[in-house]
C-alpha cells in the first residue's frame, strides 16, 4: 500500500476562475481542495503509524476518508451549469462502487453500528450489530471459534468462512439470524481497501483538472 498522491499537481483547469461563474464558487472551490488536502496528508501520516491498530486509527482514518468523498462529490456541484459534462469525468463505475463499499462500512463502524441495515449487497441488512473493533484476536479464539464465525468485507461484499485470510482490523459482531445473538461473529476489513476509495476520488478529481484545462472561455461565452 502506498502514500495517496497529494494535490500539488493539480491546477491548470480547477484553478481557472471563469469555470467556476463567480468568484463566491471559485473561492468555495479552493476552500474544498483545501480540505481534500489537508485530508490526504492526514491520512499520509496515519500510514506510518499503521503499525498501531487502534480503534480510535480505524475511526479517524474513516472519517478522513469520508471528509475527502464529500468534497470530491460536492466540488463538481458548483462548476458553471453549461461545463459539467458527466460522460467526460464523472460517476466512472470503479468510484460509484467504491462509495457503495464505503458508506456500507462506514454506516456499520461509525455511524449506525447497532442499526444498519440499507447496505444488503454488504451483508449489512439489519442481522448484524457491531460491538466493538479489534486489531487482531487472541489465540484462543482463533481455536476455538469456527471458520463460519467469520467474514470479510470488500468491494465485492461480504463473503464468509474467511478465517485464514488476512485483516488489518476484526470488527466483533451478533449476529441475530445466526445464533440468536449469543455468540461473536468476526468480520475482517483491511485499511487498504480504505485507502483505495481515497486514491478513486483523488484520482477523479485529477481527471476533472484534466477536463477543465482542455475548455476555452471563448467556447462558452454564448451561454453566459
């Protein structure tokens, strides 16, 4: 896993003023990038202290995340109504589905951890409620817990009887259709998978850059 790419290249097509129709939105603009910056140095520095699996890292690294999914989402929005081109730069199917992954997680670690249940594609339909997040597990309960005590989520979903595959974090969870609730379930996520819904919308961004720096102002000048 690798640092995400910071905004320093960014700027021949976001930082023209004329795209964005006044200066309130080209101001609002650069207040987003901004945030997404500081985000993303954040989250660089976490990456070298990933070696200490906190619960309160796993926390802020979602949050962060999430901070940067929202202004990427929220920039395009105050662009000049004529120049968003959807077909050009926005909603590519790996970043739509990379969101999905990430609200699906995000819901169940932080936000509705004994309520989510609109993430079905997941797994995540309401069976589950998350009670605490580990970043591993003991010996003994590796013996004695059964490879269908455990799940991994990813991009593809949930997918069971995963005992033997790697985590960065173990989220302890009930499982109500299972047992009845009486039991810990497992369910491993990877911070890489985190990471890599940051690095989809932090190249998304750059692929904005890359459109807009391709429009000239003379183009639109009609519609204005």
């Amino acid at each position: 896993m690798d640092e995400l790419k910071n905004l320093n290249e960014i700027g021949k097509g976001i930082d023209k003023q004329w795209v964005w129709g006044n200066k309130d939105s080209y101001y609002r603009s650069c207040d987003y990038l901004q945030k997404i910056n500081y985000c993303i140095q954040d989250l660089n520095r976490e990456f070298h202290n990933l070696s200490d699996k906190t619960m309160k890292e796993l926390v802020f690294i979602i949050v962060l995340v999430d901070w940067i999914c929202e202004a990427c989402t929220e920039l395009p929005k105050i662009l000049r109504k004529d120049i968003v081109d959807k077909d050009n730069y926005l909603e590519k199917a790996e970043v739509v589905e990379s969101l999905k992954f990430f609200k699906a997680l995000r819901s169940f670690v932080v936000a509705h951890p004994l309520g989510t249940n609109r993430h079905g594609k997941f797994g995540l339909d309401g069976d589950f409620i998350c009670v605490d997040i580990m970043s591993k597990t003991s010996m003994i309960t590796k013996q004695l817990s059964r490879d269908s005590d455990w799940y991994h989520l990813d991009f593809n979903g949930l997918r069971e009887s995963t005992k033997n595959q790697k985590a960065d974090y173990i989220l302890n969870v009930y499982s109500q259709k299972a047992d009845g609730m009486h039991f810990f379930k497992y369910i491993g996520i990877e911070l890489e998978d985190l990471y890599h819904v940051a690095e989809l919308q932090i190249k998304q961004l750059y692929d904005l850059d890359l459109y807009l720096s391709k429009l000239r102002k003379k183009d639109f000048e009609v519609t204005i």
